[in-house]
C-alpha cells in the first residue's frame, strides 16, 4: 500500500468533512520554492512561515478548509513535484 492510500484511509476513518486541515512543509530558503507551495493553497488558506536557524531552510504551516480526504490528497501529490520539499 502506497503512503498515499493510506493516509486517505487513515483520513477518512478520523474525520468529518469538511475541515480545516494543517498542512507542513519544509523547503529550501527560495523564493520559488516558497511560492510554489503558497500556490498550492487558496486565498483562504492561512500560512504561516518559520526560518531554520541557519537560515537555509523555511518551514511553511498552511491551515486550510478541505472538503474530502481527496482534496488533501491532491494537495500533497502536486507538493511532491516540488524539488527538496520536505512534507510533515
């Protein structure tokens, strides 16, 4: 079983939908890399950023509504395009 698969088994055994759900990511400390995940999310989406200590890394919170365990599933698929992203 895939990690995506199970997770959405694990998603839709736990939760009533919709929800806000709480995405994190770690990405290198770009400008391109930290829009890319932003464009991930909608303009309703609540996104919070961290820096690493050494400043090479940014850790990107994003708090948004989803309507199904698919939603959410499609967001880490399309995040898994991004180079060095790191998803938690």
């Amino acid at each position: 079983m895939d990690t995506f698969t199970s997770l959405k088994k694990k998603l839709d055994a736990n939760k009533k939908w919709p929800l806000t759900y709480m995405f994190k990511f770690i990405v290198p400390a770009e400008m391109d890399k930290i829009a890319l995940v932003e464009a991930l999310f909608d303009n309703n989406a609540t996104i919070y950023h961290k820096e690493s200590r050494s400043g090479k890394f940014i850790s990107i919170t994003a708090k948004q509504e989803m309507e199904s365990s698919s939603d959410i599933i499609h967001v880490y698929k399309r995040a898994s395009s991004i180079e060095n992203i790191v998803a938690l």
